[in-house]
C-alpha cells in the first residue's frame, strides 16, 4: 500500500498477557508508521510482554477504562490516520488493511470494521445499542459495537474525549452520524476471544449493558437541560 501519510495504531490492553503477544507479533507492516499500546493498569504481565517489542509503550497506573486509555493512547500519537484495535486479535489483526485501505483510496474520515459474530450471549447489548442509535439518531449501522476502527486525525475534535468504559463506541456512532461524517462499515475477519455463558461473561455484558444505558441516559438529561 502506497501512502504518503503517517498511520497510528492504538491499541488499548488490560489484562491481556494471554494475547497481547499474539496480536503483536502479527502487526508488522511496513505502512504502519507507530503502534502505541496503552497498559490500562493491568495487574497481569501485559507491561512486561509488551517491552519486549518495539512499540510505545503507555502505562497507565490505575485502570481508566477503554475510553479513558484511548484518550491517553491518542495524547500521544502522531498519524494523520488513527487505527483504534483490540488487544487479543492475534493473527487476525492483518486485516487492519481494510480499515486503513479506503480512508486512502476514497473521500471518507471513518471506516468501521463489521466483525463476524461468534458465541457469546443472546443479543441484548446489540439490541440495546441498535434502539439507542436509532432513537438519538434516526439512524442505524451494521456494527455499532464494533471496536475496529479508523479515522483521520481530521475528524479527531468530533470525538475528543472519549466516553468512558463500553460507551465509547455509541459515543463514536452518534458523533458520526449527527455530524455527518463520511463512514463506511467493511466486513473484515477479525477474531477475538468471545464472553462465553458463564459468570464472566455474563457481568462483561452487563457492564456494557449499563454503561450504554448511563450514556444514553445522560446525553438524553443534557439535551433536556
């Protein structure tokens, strides 16, 4: 890929020392001018792992949430074109190609990756989030709950700072849509460990689960204000 402009990959971690290697390992292209991972006050061995590769380390003492870690992660880049993964992508992160290719090649400022849907639970924070837009918005997209994505520095002021916790995306997808932002949604392949049917996966939802309503309900509070 030919490009004349700097590209940043930001990837939040927290607790991730069973992955992290995984993804790294696999994120090698030449176009990718900096990766920065932000270690969100992890208690396992990210730090660790990740000083053995050539990145920009973040290390962030106390856990600020994912919102709260790509605040800082962005503080410190430098692309014109930002790339916000996950942390446990492992090989799957080559197809970061499709998220940073039409930014490039076509007249856009955001594209999000539709990430294949495997296990998990019955559907409700999908659901919820798919209401949510639709009534703040009018409008719907295909993954509102995606974490892959990129946009140019451009549009960085629409989104600064980013909702905390697991708001950050349907705080991204309003902003996008209100705003008129040219977005496209891709279908990529990426895989990611999936919250299974247990107690934690079950509370990993919940709290995103919450943390969607609490957004939704406090953006609603401010507009009546």
């Amino acid at each position: 890929m030919i490009n004349n402009e700097r590209i940043s990959v930001i990837i939040p971690a927290y607790n991730e020392a069973g992955f992290i290697a995984g993804t790294l390992d696999n994120l090698k292209e030449k176009w990718i001018d900096e990766i920065i991972v932000v270690n969100d006050g992890s208690i396992d061995e990210t730090r660790e792992i990740v000083r053995k590769y050539p990145v920009k380390l973040i290390d962030l003492k106390e856990n600020q949430g994912k919102g709260g870690a790509i605040n800082e992660g962005i503080r410190h880049s430098t692309g014109d074109i930002l790339v916000l993964i996950d942390a446990d992508l492992g090989s799957s992160v080559k197809e970061i190609i499709k998220l940073v290719g039409p930014l490039i090649e076509e007249d856009l400022q955001v594209v999000i990756g539709i990430v294949p849907i495997r296990g998990g639970g019955r559907g409700l924070v999908r659901k919820t989030a798919d209401i949510a837009l639709k009534l703040c918005t009018g409008k719907s997209m295909k993954a509102p709950l995606s974490g892959q994505r990129a946009f140019r520095r451009e549009v960085l002021d629409y989104f600064l700072p980013f909702q905390k916790g697991f708001a950050l995306e349907m705080g991204m997808n309003i902003r996008i849509l209100r705003n008129n932002l040219r977005f496209i949604e891709v279908e990529c392949q990426f895989q990611h460990r999936v919250t299974g049917k247990n107690i934690g996966g079950y509370l990993h939802r919940l709290q995103q689960f919450v943390d969607i309503l609490l957004y939704m309900w406090r953006l609603n509070r401010k507009k009546n204000v």
